[in-house]
C-alpha cells in the first residue's frame, strides 16, 4: 500500500528542488514561475533504523523497506480556486493526494523571483490556505446542491449527509478548515468520498538558508535547506561520510521545530540531514505504523498499515490469502528481537506473542502470519 503526498506552495519556493532531493529524479528547476506544469512523481522508501537492525539479525538475501509516493505539483498563486495560474488544475492533482507537504520560503535570493515581490513566509500560508478553503466552498456548494435533490425524496441518509454538509460550508465561510471543524468518527467517514483539501494533514517546510535569521511559524515545522539537501542527495555514501554528514543526522540536532515528532526510531542516515525528516515527518503525519516480516529468513520487509488496525488486515497487506484464511500469528516486538538475537529464540523464551483475529498490530511489530 503506497501513501500520496502533494508538495505544495506558492511558485519559487523549493517544491521542485525538494522532489529532486527526495526522489533523485532530475526535473527542471528555474528562477521563474510554472516551470512545473505537469506533475512529477516520485516513489521513495521510508527510512527506517528498524528495518536494518532486524536484517542484521535475519541476514536476509533481500530488504524491502516501505515507501510514499511524492508528487511535484505546479506552484499555485492567489486566486487558484478561480483559475488563475491554472489553478483549477494543481488544485485537482492536490484532490488526489493523502496528505499535503507545503513549502514556504524564508531564503533571500535576487536570482529567484518571488510571485508576491516580498519574503512573508505567514503571509504565504495564508495564502495557500484561503485558496484551498474557497475550492473547498465552491466543492461544496456543489455537493449541497445534488444532495438536496436527493432529500426531497425522503432519503435518510442524504438527509443526514446534507445536515453535515451545511454544518461544513458554515465552517469553511468563517474562514475555518474542515480539519478543525469538530465532527464524529461517522460524520468523518460520511464526507470522506468528497475529498476535501482542507481536510488533509499538512507538514510545513520552511525552506531556509545560511542567512535565515529567527523567522518565526504559528505552525510546527521544519526548518530545513532544501537547496543544500538537493546538493547532498547528489553525493555517494562515502562522499557524505567523508563530509562528516552522517554524524549529524540524529534529528534531537535539526533546528526549528520538529514537525508532529519525527521518528521510525530515529532515521537512518541514508540521505541528507533533513530530507529522511521530512519523509517520515509525511509518514507520521498519515497515522501510519509499521510492522515487518521475515519470510522464514529470505526477506526483510517492511509493511506500512494504519494505526488500530487488526492482525488480519496486516496479514492482507502481505498477501489476501493471509487475511481470508487467517488462524493466528506469532509476533515479536523488534526490540526483543534484536535484544535474543534470533526469531527461535524468543519462541523458546516464550517472548513470542500468540495473536488472534482481535490483535492491534503495534508500531515496530515482527509478525509471521499462520493460515
């Protein structure tokens, strides 16, 4: 199961130079607006300590990790919801994502135009934020008018949905996402086909540099260089080794706030010092976990799964057949894992957990699946 994150912002902030960071894919980065018109995608695996602490144990012939879909998306300018700078269409490629990664820039550059003419980093949130809130109202203007029809018949559950859709369109007028509006598990689900933009999680990346001084966010965010992190991404295991970067990056060091905890057991130092933070930053965000399997020791693999999920349904995530006819599975925190040095082991120490249809798979969970 992949996961789609849109990076977003106003034109000129770094969204194209971060896609190139994280994914490594070349793609055209200019000093001016809209040269990103269709969207890039890129697939980038999740950065995970775990998973390498358990492949030293299983010395597995193959490790899988788990991996997010990253999509470029066109810089969008005030007036989006109408439009304007092609707005109607990033706006659409935004519907289609999981969550929203926004990019505001702090950095000062005379070569690299600003759409607005001034550096306001609050002030282009805003921005975004209003034009993602009016497309949202025109959305449900439309969604109210169909419904309405569907009412007059009698129907109870467009009748239902209707009270929740004016209790939404009510919100988004006073200028309040649909995100903050206070709604119940079942009113959640029920508007969860109309994809709401305002309804997505959102990390903020304040795109910066050595310049930057004490710019301050309402939000919680990273701080991050991205032109530097698109230059390290460039550079091979050794060369980064050599420049001393590996060393620094436990995330406890990054500046800036640390965008809703950036975890997964601190990440692995595989790439740039805040291109791995913003990844798992992404992956947090979703309220995602991870488990993993060992595949009887040929594969080290890790599985991505949304949080208070069942054994069964990650046993789906492996293969049907382990959901359709499960029976049982064994399962082994990581950390007791690495801790007895081997999967028999914990069987014999009877660390191992016997887990049934009504198991919650725990974040960092090793499971093998009984069918």
């Amino acid at each position: 199961m992949s996961f789609s994150v849109g990076i977003v912002g106003l034109p000129n902030v770094g969204k194209s130079t971060l896609f190139k960071a994280l994914t490594k894919k070349p793609v055209d980065i200019a000093p001016y607006p809209f040269t990103t018109i269709n969207p890039n995608i890129g697939i980038v695996a999740v950065p995970d300590k775990r998973l390498e602490e358990i492949a030293k144990i299983i010395k597995p012939e193959k490790i899988t990790p788990t991996i997010i879909e990253f999509v470029d998306i066109a810089g969008l300018v005030k007036g989006a919801h109408k439009g304007e700078g092609l707005g109607n269409q990033f706006l659409a490629n935004i519907r289609n994502c999981d969550a929203i990664l926004e990019i505001v820039r702090s950095f000062k550059d005379d070569k690299v135009e600003h759409v607005t003419g001034e550096i306001n980093p609050e002030r282009d949130i805003e921005i975004i934020k209003t034009e993602l809130l009016m497309k949202d109202l025109e959305t449900i203007e439309n969604i109210i008018s169909n419904t309405e029809r569907n009412s007059k018949s009698g129907d109870k559950e467009s009748i239902k949905k209707l009270t929740i859709l004016k209790k939404i369109k009510e919100s988004l007028s006073q200028g309040k996402s649909v995100k903050e509006i206070d709604l119940n598990e079942e009113e959640s689900n029920i508007i969860k086909e109309f994809q709401f933009l305002t309804q997505k999680p959102i990390v903020y990346i304040l795109n910066a540099d050595e310049k930057t001084n004490n710019t301050k966010l309402k939000v919680q965010h990273l701080e991050i260089n991205l032109k530097w992190e698109e230059e390290i991404s460039e550079l091979s295991d050794e060369e980064k080794i050599e420049l001393g970067i590996k060393s620094q990056l436990d995330p406890h060091t990054k500046r800036g706030q640390d965008a809703e905890s950036v975890k997964i057991n601190e990440v692995s130092p595989c790439s740039g010092m805040g291109v791995d933070q913003i990844i798992v930053a992404c992956y947090n965000i979703l309220d995602l976990i991870t488990f993993y399997t060992v595949a009887g020791g040929k594969e080290t693999r890790a599985w991505t799964l949304k949080k208070g999920a069942k054994c069964p349904e990650a046993g789906g995530k492996v293969h049907s057949d382990f959901e359709e006819k499960f029976i049982r599975a064994e399962v082994v925190p990581w950390q007791k894992l690495i801790e007895s040095g081997s999967w028999s082991k914990n069987r014999e120490s009877g660390q191992m957990k016997i887990a049934g249809r009504d198991y919650t798979v725990n974040d960092g969970d090793v499971i093998e699946f009984k069918i």
